[in-house]
C-alpha cells in the first residue's frame, strides 16, 4: 500500500494549524467538489466563491479532510489562519520533501504546450508531476506542488500572471533547476503597458533558480539580450541555452516540414542530429518542440531518448490539435480549436499553421484578443494581412474588437462579423462544406471555444443518425 501524500500531523507542524480529528490523505489535494475523489484533501480556498461553503459536500464525496480557516460542522479538519498561506507552506514542504528535478516554465505563449511536451517526456522514464490544465496562477502553483508525490523524479511547472509581480514568488516557491521563457510577445499588455515590461516580468522566473541551474531562453527574440542579463542577475552560476533557427542556439530547428496534420521536425542539439514526429503543424510547434527537448536533457537524460518520448505528441482540448468531424449533409471537415487563448503572435502562428494545409478550403473564425492593453485595436487590424496570406474561402469574426480587423480585410475577401460566438454559429454551419480546414481561435473569454464545442455536438448528432441508419438497415436486410 502507497504511503499517504500528507498526514494532518504534519500538516499541522507545517501551517501551525491544529487538527479536530487524525486523518491520512490517501489520495490528492482538491479545490474543487465536483473534481474531489475519496481520500482527498479539500482545501477551502476563498477566492470567487468561499470554500467553507463546500466543505460539507467534501466530505459526502469522501474527502479524508479539510482544510479551514473556521471549522464547518463534522468531518476531520485542519484549521489554519490563512488557508491560502497554508497551502504555499504545504507546497514549499513538499518542494523539501521531494528529490524531483523540477523545470519550470512561463512565456507570452507557448507555456501550457511546453509544458505538456515536458509532462509527455518525463513520465516516460519515471514518476513525474505536472500542473494539470493550466494551474499556473496563485493559488495552482502552490496546489501543483501539495499534490507532487514524495517519489517524484521530475516535474514540470506553468508559471503565469496576470499582473506585475506575479512570477517572482512562484518561482521562488518551485525553485527551478531549470527555467524556461517561451516567447516575449503582447500577451498582458493591458497590465502591464510595453513588450520591455512584460519581458523584464517573465524574467522574473528566474528570482527562485536553484545555484548552477539552467535558463533557457528563445534565440531569435528580440528581448533575448534582456532576458539573459536578468537570468544571470538573478542566478550568477547558472548556464545559459537556448533554441531556435539562429546559429547560434543550442537546440537548432535545422529543418521543419509537414504531411497533413503531422509535423516532422528536424533539431541539431549541440551537434547531436534528432527528429521529432508530432501530430500537430506550425513553425511555432517546432520552436515549442526543440525547447522540451532541450530543457528535458537537462533532466539527466539523453537528447535522444528525450525526442524519442516526444515523438507522437498531440495537443490537449484547444491548444490547435487537428479533428476530423462527420457533416450532417454528408462529407467531413478538419477542425483545428486553438481557441483555448489569443493574443497577437500566437494569431499568427496559427494563421501561419493554417497556411501550410495544402487540401481543402480554409475557413477561419476568430474570436477577440483581450487583456493586450492600448494597442488593441491597432493589433486586431494588423491580423488582415495575415488573414488574407492564409486565402481564406470565408472569414467570421465575432466581439466588438474585431471590428478593427473587420474594416481592415481587402474587400474581396468572403466575411461574416456578429457580435459574439453565438450569432456565429448559423452563418458558419452553413458555410461548411466536406473537405473544409476550419481554424477556430480566440481569448478565452471570447467563448470561441464553446463555437468549437457546438460544432462537435452538431458532428456528433450527425453520426449518431447514421449509426441509426445504419441498424435500421442491416434489421430491414
């Protein structure tokens, strides 16, 4: 039998909390009731809503304890002065208690997907831990970490904000033996002001690095300089890599084609040749692509085994994953949902992606780019050209932001504006014929993923009525 993630013992040592009743976590950490599984620890945070409001239906799904700022009816609980503070101290004691190599990583895009990519490669060769979805903010780093196994070898850390400094006090929470900044690009801008903000916050990564650790950092970005200056800052004996197409990056896209919707890319890692096969296409998959493998052979393993174990990659729910879906008139599209988040360059590299699927008519819909600050409707017009680069059979575009880019497309172009995802949905539906390529992207407040989600459920409708064609055939024959 596994030895217990956390015992309320020791968690009261840790938080200066005392404990009503003994208990053992038997399973994980949980915020959140309708995720929780029986042996878990609930953690009552008060953030949107106030988790003492659920401890109650914890306990009914079976949560070994709770842990409390106030004590809620029956049921073992740790009751602490901070439940927040609680579960930092919880997270930092599990950081203590575990050998883990442990990578960390943040960017104006690229982060969930490097981290994915990292997730995929470690737990190939060994028990390996990972922020699930994107828990990155306040609250999911600390949570990531309460929940990291004792036995833990590797584990890899999304590290996001919101506003200025957000980072600095997660890395020092996770301290990284490597750090990695995907990309500075527009992403937060509305928080922050300028691109020179948001790169001297990503850098803030580095604040908790462990001593001799490694940064790696994006080759060809124009705030590369900046980025390594504060790394060394930041950690004085740390080594510096990087990735990219420049010469001089450490892992080196060398070549990059693709077939359908797999990617074969090429990578000269310190002079040693690898290929990497992923089930998803853009130029900015092989940038993601040569920095997972680079940063996992810092790890202790060989850049060969680490490519070997990325190989047959393929994005989560709405990271730009290709679908094949059935159409109720007959025929089938590809759905590509990048619509988990937006912002001007990751627009672009998808536009850029789409632009390399040779068959089939190339539709796009495109929901608003928020939280970019000033500059906003300037950059929702700057998306026309990169637009119209794809020859796009039809445009729809839905949020009052996308406007900008609305009366910025040539007017040859086929397009369809509304005022959010909702009224999309008929004028695409109909639009849609077999052989199409559909990219659908957009912030996550957009809804553009719901778009996606209808389309689905449109597919599903659809071959759920063959398949009782079907059975009404073969029962007449």
């Amino acid at each position: 039998m596994n030895a217990p993630l956390w015992i309320s013992s020791d968690i009261a040592l840790i938080t200066g909390g005392r404990a009503t009743d003994p208990f053992s976590v038997t399973g994980s950490v949980s915020i959140d009731t309708r995720s929780l599984k029986p042996g878990d620890l609930f953690v009552a945070l008060t953030d949107q809503r106030d988790g003492h409001d659920f401890v109650e239906a914890a306990f009914a799904a079976g949560a070994a304890g709770a842990l409390v700022s106030r004590q809620v009816g029956l049921g073992p609980q740790l009751v602490a002065d901070d439940v927040q503070e609680a579960l930092e101290q919880m997270g930092v004691a599990a950081r203590v208690r575990c050998g883990a190599h442990r990578t960390a990583v943040t960017g104006s895009a690229g982060k969930t997907s490097v981290k994915e990519m990292l997730a995929q490669i470690y737990r190939a060769f060994g028990p390996a831990h990972w922020n699930v979805k994107s828990f990155n903010n306040h609250w999911g780093v600390p949570l990531t970490l309460a929940r990291m196994p004792e036995d833990t070898t590797r584990a890899v850390f999304e590290i996001g904000m919101s506003t200025p400094g957000e980072i600095a006090p997660r890395s020092q929470m996770v301290r990284p033996h490597t750090g990695i900044v995907t990309c500075v690009a527009g992403a937060h801008l509305e928080g922050l002001g300028s691109l020179s903000a948001v790169a001297h916050e990503k850098a803030d990564i580095f604040t908790g690095m462990e001593a001799g650790g490694t940064f790696i950092l994006p080759a060809d970005d124009e705030f590369f300089d900046y980025l390594a200056g504060r790394a060394r800052r930041f950690c004085p004996t740390g080594n510096l890599e990087s990735f990219g197409r420049s010469a001089n990056a450490t892992a080196r896209i060398v070549g990059y084609e693709t077939d359908g919707n797999e990617s074969r890319i090429q990578l000269d890692i310190v002079g040693k040749p690898v290929l990497v096969t992923i089930n998803a296409v853009g130029e900015h998959w092989a940038m993601n692509a040569a920095a997972a493998v680079l940063a996992a052979s810092q790890s202790g393993l060989s850049v060969e085994d680490c490519a070997e174990a990325l190989s047959g990659y393929t994005p989560p729910p709405g990271r730009g994953a290709a679908e094949q879906l059935t159409l109720p008139q007959g025929g089938h599209i590809t759905l590509i949902d990048d619509a988990y988040n937006a912002n001007p360059a990751s627009m672009k590299a998808s536009l850029a992606a789409l632009s390399r699927r040779g068959s089939g008519r190339r539709l796009i819909a495109l929901g608003e780019m928020l939280e970019i600050g000033e500059t906003s409707d300037a950059e929702h017009a700057a998306l026309a050209d990169p637009v119209a680069d794809t020859g796009p059979a039809a445009i729809f575009l839905a949020g009052d932001k996308m406007t900008h880019l609305s009366d910025a497309l040539p007017p040859q172009l086929e397009q369809t504006w509304t005022r959010n995802w909702e009224e999309l949905w008929n004028p695409l539906q109909n639009a849609l014929r077999d052989g199409d390529v559909l990219l659908i992207k957009g912030s996550n407040a957009s809804g553009m993923a719901k778009l996606a989600d209808r389309i689905r459920q449109w597919s599903d409708s659809a071959m759920g009525k063959m398949e009782r064609g079907a059975e009404g055939a073969a029962e007449v024959g």
